[in-house]
C-alpha cells in the first residue's frame, strides 16, 4: 500500500518520482493536496479540479484510488498533469529523443537567425536540438512525443547547470531585455555548453528509475473549464456520476493568467518568440473585475451540478478582499445548503503574487471548506 509520507517525502517510489513533475507557477505544495484528498474523500470517490495547473490534485487523488478529473487552459499545465498520470513507456521516450538530436543539423540556419536573446539562453547544440524538437515533436496528440516535451519542458530553464540555459529562474522565465540585460551586468553572456542527448537521457534515467506510478483511472482535460463542464455534465446526467469532492485554486484576479510567466516554456510548444506577443491574447481575463467574477461563477455553476448533495468543497485562494468576497459569494450561492469554513494561511515563504511583482497589500491565502450540514 502507498504511504503519502513515503511520497510527499522522498523520492524512494515511482509515484514520489513523478509526483513533483514539473515547474509551475502556484502550484499546491505537495503534502497540502493528498491531505486534503486522504481527509475529505475515501478510495472510489470522484474527484474534480477545474483549475488543475500542474495536476497535483488529480495526480493525488488518482495515487490514493479516487477517480480524478482535471480541466487545465495552460497547455504547460496540462501537459506535466497528463504524461505524470501516463508516462509513456521509457525506451520509446529514448527512442524519440535520439531522433529529435540526430534532426538538429536540419536547423543550423534556423538556429543562426534567432533572437540574440535564445544565442545568450542555449548554446548552439542545444538551439538546434530545441528547434527540431518545438518541429517534430506532436505533444498534443501521441503520448511518447507529449512524454519527451514535458521532460524538456521541466529541464528548459533553471539555475545554471541544472537545467539546458544559461542561468534563470525555474518556476518563470523571465522579460527577453531583463535577461540579456541581467546576463551582459553579470559577466554570463555565453550560455553554459551542454550536449542535450546526454543532458536529457540523464534525467529520464532518473525519472524512471523506480517505474512508472500506478494511478487509479484519472484524466485530465486540455482547455477552458467554462466550455469543457458543459460537456462534463451533460456526461455525469447520462451515467448518474457524482463528484463528492471539488479541490481546487482559481487563478486569483489581477495576478497572472499563467501564461506571461511560462512565455519560454510556450516558445518550445510552438508559441510566439517573443513574451509580448502572448499578451494580447490573454492578459486580460483576470485583469477585469467583471470578467473575473463571470469566470468563477460559471465554473462553480456548472461544477455544483455534478457535485453530490454530501459533497465537500476545497478551494483556496488569494485573502485579498476582491477574489476572497467573490468567491465567498459565489460558492455561498451555489453551494447553500453547506456549513462554510474559512482558514487563513498566511504566507511563509514568497509566492506567486509577489513573485509577479504585484504590488497591492499582500496578506496570503485562505482555504474555503465546504460541506454538508
Ligand atoms: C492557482 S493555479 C492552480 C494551481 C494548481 N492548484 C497546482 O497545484 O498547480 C490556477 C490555474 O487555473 C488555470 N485556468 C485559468 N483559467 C482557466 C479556465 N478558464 N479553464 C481551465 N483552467 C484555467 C490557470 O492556467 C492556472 O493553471
């Protein structure tokens, strides 16, 4: 049986190996989500996170036998959260990285006519290398190329000789001007040189190394909650399914929409160059209070239609009064035959609203449990 401190602790089994699998942005600590999975739902149960980021609910609940549903909009997300659920098999992964390599010759002109920005982050193996993979590699589609992509999507950037760049941070890529800058000021033009085949083989060895984790039944769903639980609870009406726990973290209202933060990491899955191109298309979702609070309503609307009359609801989210009043609000209306709990959580170390660089009174998180009378 799978003890949740062997996981949430170490490394010793295949489900603590993939458990941390990758680098995001306010992510659950690991301990908080099989806590909250152990204590407000038993072995069988269904669970729901229409927020997932990174999957840490769904990938918890599935390791501790509850069915799990996830719905991610960031395709970063959604890619750590479904190849941890399913890896693919390690010598087909090997396999498809030793094609990417023995591709990257094909983009040596390619890798010229980059951006000084990527020439100071990679060095010119590994340019070419991330090139033929961002080409070849159908990461929506086949599970052993979504496999490869989320491994070098974890390894992309990090500290220097920890990850493929030159020196940044793991959890977000930053500006394109801050980093050249930041590089010319510290003596670190030249990005460390790094042979990818070997860099990479080394961590799937690692990664596999105890297996592959054994996961009850459990998905998670590439696109827009507000669009996706239609669907979800047209299903759930048609078979008689029930949800008995709803965990979750909304994105919280003008704090960031996940995208602007992992802009590098969505350059390898075949975005725009540049971090300023990806603003138009989403920053403003969280930035209007209207559209914020429209967001949540649907989302919670539509999951209290699949939730079980016994059901307990787990959200966390921003103290600051906006996101706090509004999603009190909401879950209160859809939810009203629930007892409401309330636990702030103070912040202990920084996190992602500071780490944005928002500037407004930063007084934590809190937890909002809900559940029947
Ligand atoms: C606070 S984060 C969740 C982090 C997660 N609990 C974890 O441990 O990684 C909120 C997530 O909601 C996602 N999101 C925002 N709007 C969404 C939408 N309409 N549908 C699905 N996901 C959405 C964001 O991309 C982000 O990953």
């Amino acid at each position: 049986m799978i003890k949740t401190v062997d996981i949430v602790k170490g490394f010793k089994t295949p489900e603590a190996r993939w458990a941390r699998f990758g680098p995001y942005y306010a992510m659950f600590p690991l301990d908080f989500a099989f806590e909250v999975v152990e204590k407000y739902s038993k072995k069988g149960d269904f669970i729901i996170d229409p927020f997932a980021g990174r999957c840490s609910s769904i990938y918890a609940g599935g390791v501790l036998g509850r069915q799990s549903l996830g719905i991610e909009i960031n395709p970063v997300g959604w890619l750590y959260g479904s190849v941890k659920l399913r890896p693919a098999d390690k010598k087909f992964v090997i396999k498809r990285l030793e094609d990417i390599f023995s591709r990257r010759n094909y983009y040596k002109r390619a890798s010229e006519l980059m951006p000084v920005f990527y020439k100071m982050c990679y060095c010119d193996e590994v340019l070419k290398f991330l090139l033929a993979a961002r080409k070849y590699l159908d990461w929506r589609n086949d599970n052993v190329d979504a496999t490869l992509m989320s491994i070098l999507l974890v390894y992309l950037h990090g500290k220097l000789g920890e990850g493929l760049s030159n020196q940044m941070r793991m959890t977000k890529a930053m500006g394109i001007n801050y980093s050249v800058n930041w590089w010319g000021k510290h003596n670190m033009i030249k990005p460390p040189r790094i042979n990818p085949l070997e860099f990479i083989l080394k961590k799937i060895e690692w990664r596999y190394e105890k297996g592959t984790p054994n996961v009850q039944e459990s998905h998670v769903i590439f696109g827009d909650s507000t669009i996706e639980l239609e669907q979800i609870v047209q299903k759930a009406k048609r078979v008689g399914m029930k949800f008995s726990l709803l965990f979750t973290s909304p994105p919280y209202c003008s704090v960031t929409d996940y995208h602007a933060d992992q802009w590098l990491r969505l350059w390898l899955l075949g975005g725009p160059q540049s971090p300023k191109s990806l603003q138009g298309q989403y920053k403003s979702r969280f930035v209007s209070k209207e559209d914020y609070y429209n967001l949540i309503d649907i989302v919670f609307g539509k999951c209290a239609d699949i939730m079980d009359s016994k059901s307990t609801i787990y959200v966390r989210t921003d103290a600051r009064e906006f996101t706090l009043n509004s999603t009190c609000e909401i879950l209160l209306k859809y939810f009203p035959d629930h007892i409401v709990k309330i636990v702030p959580k103070p912040f202990k170390n920084r996190t992602q609203t500071e780490i944005c660089g928002n500037k407004t009174k930063n007084i934590g998180e809190v937890d909002i449990i809900l559940m029947k009378k």
